[in-house]
C-alpha cells in the first residue's frame, strides 16, 4: 500500500521545463513509461490474484471450485450458499470466534497505544542516536519465528493461570505489535518542536499533564495509524494465537481458517471466513493511506 | 528595592562551549532588564535556566530570595514568552489562553472572566475563537504574552519576543510592551540581540560576552561609558572610533562616537573621507586617519569623498592596554576589565 502512495505521485514537469529540459517527455506513452506500467500491472496482479481467489471460491458453488478438476477463473454463476452454510452452521464457530478475535485486536491496539505513548516519550527526550538504538533493540521479538518465543511464553502463561484466555494472546501478540508503534510514536514526538513541551511546564502543567494535555493531541494521526497498525496485526497473526488459543471454548480468525484447511470443518468454511476477515483489513487499509504518507511517516523513518 | 532573581556563580557549559561562566547578578523586583548580546552567546540558555528547562552545571538560582535552581518549572510560578511564542496548535486562542488557569484547576466561570479581562487588555477580544493558525504574527505574539500575564506570575522570561515580527508591527508592539510592563509592576527579564529593544525597553541592560556579563547598567551607560572596547563596538550604529594615546608611560586608546566629534575646520586632527553615507539628516563619513586608523565622523553638511576633514573630540573615554589601544586580553582569552575614564 505504501508503494502504491508512491507511484500514485508522477513527476509532472513543469511547463517551462518541457520546452527547455527534453529530459522528461511530455509523452506519456514513451518507452520507459510503458515498461513502468508493465511493472505496475504485474505487481499488482501478483498481489491481488490471491484475493480474487478467496472470493472466487467464497462465491462460487463448491461443484466449479473445490469439486472440480479444473476450477474456472471466472465464476460461471454466483452464490451465497458457502457463506451461509459457513456462517449459520447448527455449531458453526464463526460468531464466537469473530468476538474473540475483535477482543483481542482492539486490545492489542488498546495497550499499545497505553504503554507506546509514554515509552516513545521517554525514548524521544533521549538523544536521537541512542533513542533510535533502543527503538531497534526493541524489534528483537520480531527478528525471531514466533513460534521460538509462543512455546516459552505458553509454559509462563500454564503457570501464571492466563493460559488459553483472551488476554493472554493478546499480550503475546503485543509483542509484534509494540516495537512497530513505539517506533512511529517516537518520529511523531521529534517532529514535535521542543518549545512546546517546556511552555506546557513552564505554563503549571506537570509532566503527565504536559504530555497528555498538550503533546499526545498533536500527534493524533499517528496514534491512530499506530493503533490501527496494532489491530490489522493482531487480527492477522496467527501463530501465537494457535498456540495459546483454549479448544475447550474458541478460536480466533486466522486460527479458524486454519483448523479448517487442515482437518477439522471443511474448505469452504476457511474460504468464507477467509472472505470476512478480509473486509475489515482492506477497509482500514484504504483509511490507514491517509495516515500513512508525509509527514508523519517521515517523522517514523527520521529516526 | 527587594530582589526578585539571583544568579549567584551560574555556570553551564554545553560541550566544551561555556555558555554561563560563573554569573553573579541580581534583578530587583518591577525592573525591565533586557539581556543584550549577539546570536548564540547564551542568552536564551541563561534565560531558560531561570525557567527550569536547563539546570547549571554549578551555581544557585533565587527566586524571592528561594533557591529554584532545581525545582521543576511548573512549580516555579513564573511566565515565559519564547521567541516562536509556542502556541499549543491544536487549541483555538482561548483555551490557549486558558491553558495556565486550567493547570491550576480554577473554576470555569473565573476561567472565563480572567480570560475576557485579559484579552481586553490587550485588544484580541475578536480572535479568542479563532485558531492560531489564522491569525497574525502580532497577534500570535500578543497572544503569547496574554497566555504569559493571565495567571499574575511575578516573573516575566521574553526570549526575543518581537523578532518575528515585521518590522512596522514590532515597533508598535514594543512600545505596548514597556506600558504593560509599567501597567503590570512585575520584574520582566527580556532577551534580546537587538540593541534598539534594550535602548527602547530596559531600565537595566547587561551584554553578554563569552558567558560573562561584561557591562551591567542603564543603557545610557553602556553607550556613553563602555566598560570594554568590545561593548564600545557592539553598542551603537556604528563602532566606536578609537585614537592612539600616550600619557605619562601609560599607553591606550581614546574612544569617542561619531556624535562625540566636531567636523570644523578648526580641528586639531585630520582625516580622509573614504564614504559618506546619508542617514536622515546627518551624513556618516568613513574616514582614514594619516597613521591608517579607520573612524566616523558626523556632518549635518555632506562631504565630497577623498577630501580631507578636520575634527575635534569634545569628549572621549581612554581604554588602557596595548600599544594600539587595544583593551588587551588575559590568558583566557576574555577582554579584561578597565574602569571607563572621563
């Protein structure tokens, strides 16, 4: 999505440019312009092929799709039936399961911005050397396979009595989720000018007050791309919910589509579900653009 | 005269650059005192000492005759203005005005009335609603000092509060600004690297020079009297001109301004007029002296270039050092101290 911003941005010369600097040809159509396009269209068919194929298979009887020897690449006829088999089963988990994973990621999103705000504050009053280090250090979860830290964290869960609860994987999930929003609330606060901060003090507020009252409204967009980021990665991670998840009660999305591709409920049932959790994803995706280009993400990458 | 703030032995240092080398000073409680001195000689950082954003790195300061010198700033009951104002971006005038009031948990309406009382005074009773964004530089900047006097601090920290302003709406605001100061009777301390600011505003100006200040006094005084030769060519339009003097063993410099001298034609000393340059309605004439020595001079009648001028000095003030004149320096490389002679 963030190449798609930036090739959305053409370098459009300027009038006086495109008499004097033949450099940028006023045809649209040259050489290098078709070969950029070329590239542009691939891309995009390799990303959202797969998405087609979700709802290709969602919205199509099961005798063309998952019955069929050769299934075709354009439905011959649409239909409902798989989603609602799939969603208004007698025991269909879907409802449950929808619950637990909105639970999780509002609170994945929720703490993240809880314990982010004050550590990205107190990192960016570091100098900007040592706050990018620890910002880094930070992403240290993220640069092993989850499945190396879920196995350890699932033994201190057993014994601390969270094991198989909501909480417990979010908390795990937290771990992704943190390191990405420290990181962007860290480049909002240094984009901040330091003036107002010491005003704010200056003026009566005490710390907490200075920074809540006059510091955290002012970086909103990038709280709200962070917490949006923290609830799309939340909502699409899998293994640490796989792992931590109580069969006795239910699971969350991702961890359904799996259980259903792999032995337990039937294809189509992975394939709606599959389709449903790609809508939020896609809806925040298109809101989070806005978010996610200028300056604040420049502030992110400033570091 | 009770005083209001005591530097006493202040020094910081950033780097290896002191900013602060062991000022003592006091400012006694209603005076205007303007910090004068060029960019990046620590004015600000003296000023923010004050205001608790940075402590010394040795040295007390009193407020009231209490040690602040590590008391947070919100507990400090002062005011400060700083040179981009500030202005909280995401709240429209009022609440910006509002925000110290509501730091300090005073009840809505008295919020209100404070506010309105305020901004009558200082004319911005039409923007209160508007964001600050969409509002002038002068009125952003009378906002600043309407956020600063709204909660009736005693102490007043400006940093450079008017050179954002254009020109014509800077002198304006800072005429208003020696009024409030008058109005208000509070201790202001102002820093400034524009000399006219601290003519205009001070009761007291003290130039700051290498961490040190190095003339403290009336404004009049740092012009008519300069402590050093180094004030003598900071204060002014022009710099001091200076002449070679012997007396009795003692070697030094006579300083005299431009305006100090007669150009008649009954003056002892000669010069060459090199530029003349019209302001209002006197000229200043660069000139050379026959042992080459660089001076101005006045005329109320303009002077052709490469003729030669007589003048006399009807006043004058001696520097003692070396065999040029020059004030001399220590080891440190400071200009030493030299009592002004008339």
């Amino acid at each position: 999505m963030i190449a798609g911003t930036m090739a959305a941005t053409p370098l459009e010369p300027t009038p006086g440019a495109r008499t004097s600097a033949p450099k940028y040809s006023a045809n649209r159509f040259s050489l290098s312009n078709i070969g950029l396009y070329l590239v542009i269209g691939v891309l995009s068919l390799f990303f959202l092929f797969p998405i087609y194929l979700i709802f290709l298979i969602g919205f199509t009887s099961q005798q063309y799709t998952i019955f069929s020897a050769r299934p075709p690449l354009i439905p011959p006829a649409l239909t409902l039936i798989n989603l609602q088999q799939a969603l208004s089963g007698a025991n269909s988990p879907f409802l449950p399961s929808m619950y637990l994973s909105l639970e999780v990621a509002f609170f994945v999103g929720g703490l993240a911005l809880l314990i982010g705000i004050p550590t990205a504050y107190g990192l960016s009053r570091l100098g900007r050397r040592l706050a990018y280090g620890l910002t880094t250090v930070l992403f240290v979860v993220n640069m092993v396979p989850s499945i190396t830290i879920a196995i350890p964290i699932s033994v201190e869960f057993i014994k601390i009595g969270l094991y198989g609860s909501p909480i417990s994987i979010g908390i795990a999930q937290e771990l992704l989720a943190l390191p990405v929003t420290v990181f962007l609330l860290v480049g909002a606060f240094q984009g901040l000018p330091p003036d107002l901060e010491n005003q704010a003090r200056v003026d009566g507020a005490g710390r907490f007050r200075a920074l809540y009252g006059s510091l955290v409204p002012l970086i909103v967009p990038a709280l709200v791309a962070a917490f949006l980021l923290s609830w799309m990665l939340s909502w699409d991670e899998s293994t640490f919910a796989l792992i931590l998840y109580n069969p006795a009660s239910s699971a969350t999305l991702p961890v359904n589509i799996f259980l259903a591709f792999t032995g337990r409920g039937s294809p189509t049932i992975g394939v709606a579900f599959s389709c449903i959790a790609t809508i939020p994803v896609i809806i925040l995706t298109v809101f989070l653009q806005k978010y996610l280009k200028g300056e604040d993400l420049a502030a992110g990458v400033r570091g | 005269m009770t005083v209001k703030l005591r530097f006493d032995r202040v020094t910081k240092q950033f780097g290896n650059r002191l900013v602060a080398d062991d000022i003592t000073l006091d400012i006694d409680a209603g005076e205007f005192f303007v910090i004068l001195g060029p960019s990046g000689e620590g004015k600000s950082t003296l000023l923010r000492m004050v205001a608790g954003i940075e402590a010394p790195d040795a040295g007390r300061i009193f407020i009231d005759g209490k040690d602040v010198t590590y008391l947070p700033s919100n507990k400090r009951n002062i005011a400060m203005v700083f040179q981009n104002y500030a202005l909280y971006p995401n709240m429209n005038v009022f609440r910006n005005i509002a925000f110290p009031l509501r730091m300090q948990y005073f009840p809505p309406e008295e919020i209100v009335s404070k506010v309105q009382d305020v901004a009558k005074k200082l004319g911005i009773t039409e923007i209160l609603d508007r964001r600050v964004n969409q509002i002038s530089g002068g009125q952003q900047q009378r906002v600043a000092l309407a956020r600063a006097i709204v909660r009736n601090p005693t102490l007043f920290l400006l940093d450079e509060p008017l050179s954002n302003l254009d020109a014509r709406v800077r002198f304006a605001a800072r005429s208003e600004l020696k009024k409030l100061q008058k109005d208000l009777g509070q201790t202001f301390l102002f820093v400034t690297h524009d000399q006219k600011e601290a003519e205009v505003l001070s009761d007291r100006t003290g130039v700051i020079h290498h961490g040190r200040f190095e003339q403290v006094g009336p404004f009049s005084d740092l012009y008519d009297r300069p402590a050093t030769r180094w004030i003598g060519d900071f204060v002014g339009d022009v710099p001091m001109n200076y002449m070679p003097w012997q007396e009795s063993g003692a070697q030094g410099a006579l300083g005299f301004r431009p305006e100090w001298a007669e150009v008649t034609p009954d003056g002892d000393e000669s010069a060459t007029v090199q530029v003349a340059e019209r302001v209002g309605d006197f000229s200043y004439l660069l000139c050379t002296m026959a042992n080459g020595w660089r001076i101005y001079l006045r005329s109320l009648r303009s002077v052709d270039v490469g003729t030669e001028v007589h003048f006399k000095v009807n006043r004058h003030v001696f520097f003692k050092g070396g065999p040029d004149g020059d004030a001399g320096t220590d080891e440190s490389g400071r200009p030493e101290r030299h009592p002004p002679t008339n």
